[in-house]
C-alpha cells in the first residue's frame, strides 16, 4: 500500500471491467485501476485522498448501472 493513495477493492462482473477502466479514465483519472482477478472481476482502485469522495460518490452512482460490491 501507498501512503499517498487510498486503496478500494471492488468486485464487478468481468465483462464490465473495459467500462470501468474507461470511465475512470474518463473522468480525468479519478483513480488508478488495476484488475487483480479479472476471472472474478476483482479490481482495485488507487485513489488520491484529495479525490476519494468524488471516486465514492462515483462508485455509488454506478451501482445503479452496474453490479458492484465494495470489498474495502
């Protein structure tokens, strides 16, 4: 773990990570996204502390869109 970053593990379905990766992206890179199982569509998300209530309030918008469950 990174002192300057905030990690969040999340569990998608695996044929929506390319979506998730490319809506982070998006939002000028909100977070870092890495795939840690894409079988299981584990994720996790770097995030910089001056950017984690925005990634929350994005990850709790997109559990409308999408299956998505915070693991950390």
């Amino acid at each position: 773990m990174h002192d300057d970053t905030v990690q969040i593990r999340i569990e998608i379905p695996k044929e929506e990570i390319a979506y998730l990766v490319s809506l982070f992206e998006g939002y000028d890179n909100l977070a870092v996204v890495r795939t840690l199982d894409n079988k299981r569509g584990l994720i996790e998300l770097m995030v910089a502390p001056d950017y984690l209530d925005d990634t929350r309030r994005l990850l709790e918008a997109l559990k409308d869109e999408i299956p998505l469950r915070l693991l950390a």
